[in-house]
C-alpha cells in the first residue's frame, strides 16, 4: 500500500510528466519534427516516443523487454516485439480502412513499457497526414468512447474505425487544433493538469 507521502510524490511526478511531455509535443509541431522521418515506420513511432518522454522515462524511444496487459488483454510477448513490430510496419496504409487496422494492430504490439497511446495518436497523424492529408481531432472524440473502442479493436475495428472519421480534419498543419489534440489525447490518458497553450 502506498503511504501519503508516496501518493503526494507520485502526484508531483504526474504534474511534472504532463508539463515536460506536454512541452515536448509542441515542440515537435514547432520545429517540423513532426513531419520527418517515414510515416507508418517504426523508427518514426519510436523518434515520437523518445522525444516526449526523453527527460521522463529512461526506456523513451526503446522497445519493452517485459511482457504487459491492460485489463483483460495481454498485448504482443516481448519475446517476439522486433518480428511483431516488423510485421506492423509491412502493413499497407492507402487507405484510411488500413491506416486504422494499421494503428490498431500496433496497439496490440504495444512497443513499450509506458507511452504508447500517447506516441501512437501522434504516429497515427504522421500517417493519415501524408497519406490523405487529414489527421484526427482528438478533442472532438469522447475519452470514454474512445477508450471502449481501443478496448474492442483487437476484436473488431469496426468501433474505432467509425469514431475517428467522424473526428478527422483537413486542419493539418493549424497549431491550436494540434494543441487541442494533444491536451485531448493526454487526458484519455489521465493527464489534464494543464493546457499547451498555457505551456506556450
Ligand atoms: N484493454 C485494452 N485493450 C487494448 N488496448 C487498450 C486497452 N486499454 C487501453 N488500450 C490502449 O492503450 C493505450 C494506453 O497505453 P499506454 O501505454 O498506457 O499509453 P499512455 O502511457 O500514453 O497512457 C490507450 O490509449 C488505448 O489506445
Ligand atoms: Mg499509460
């Protein structure tokens, strides 16, 4: 059991996390960043994922060694995460029917220890930007829903399919929408301390 004094560390740790991330995610817009490299690859996924959590997480940008589950689901065995990351990467994504069974079969491979749907929606922009020149408006989703889609996609992507094409947008390339995206995204995730553009 963690005692009070843990709980107030891990808080602090918590706030500290979203600002540095939430930092580094504007900073990839910025700079262009986020525009190189080769969309769909993993090196991509795995450049996004070093730079948010560089200066957190020292296993940022570095493909887990330990097998992990989230409820009911075990994802891809560490044992086998170069050849599943391999097979990810190999997948078509023409299509946005393809780009999304793309990133659902990456959240199955579930690359590292911690981070993955915050790297992976940006991994996901990286795709269907260059591909059809749209990306997804994280803030038009409900965390909710989403989360419930993510939950069935191994199953089925029909859920998570119809919830971000009705979000996505030709906005790509505004920064107050990718702003709005980030803190949207984070907060699936339990991060809504502060805004980006309070961070600005
Ligand atoms: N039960 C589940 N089955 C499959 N995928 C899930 C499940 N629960 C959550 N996810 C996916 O995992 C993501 C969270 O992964 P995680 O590594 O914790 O990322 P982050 O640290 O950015 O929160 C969610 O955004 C969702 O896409
Ligand atoms: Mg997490």
């Amino acid at each position: 059991m963690p005692n009070i004094l843990t709980a107030i560390d891990s808080g602090k740790f918590a706030h500290k996390e979203e600002r540095i991330s939430k930092c580094k995610a504007l900073e990839l817009f910025d700079t262009g960043e986020i525009d190189k490299g080769e969309p769909g690859s993993f090196s991509s996924l795995a450049h996004i994922h070093e730079k948010l959590f560089e200066d957190i997480y020292d296993f940022a940008g570095k493909m887990r060694t330990e097998d992990i589950s989230k409820g009911d689901f075990r994802f891809a065995s560490a044992l086998y995460l170069e050849e599943s990351v391999s097979e990810v990467e190999a997948l078509s994504q023409s299509t946005f029917d393809e780009i999304i069974k793309k990133y659902v079969e990456m959240n199955i491979v579930h690359p590292f220890r911690e981070g993955n749907g915050r790297s992976m929606r940006l991994w996901l922009d990286q795709i269907l930007k260059a591909e059809l020149g749209l990306v997804v408006d994280c803030d038009r989703v409900s965390k909710d829903d989403y989360l419930h889609a993510m939950e069935h996609s191994p199953i089925s992507e029909v859920e998570i399919s119809c919830l971000l094409k009705e979000s996505l947008t030709g906005k790509i390339d505004d920064r107050d929408v990718y702003m709005d995206g980030i803190d949207a995204s984070f907060a699936f995730e339990g991060y809504n301390t502060f805004k980006t553009k309070e961070l600005d």
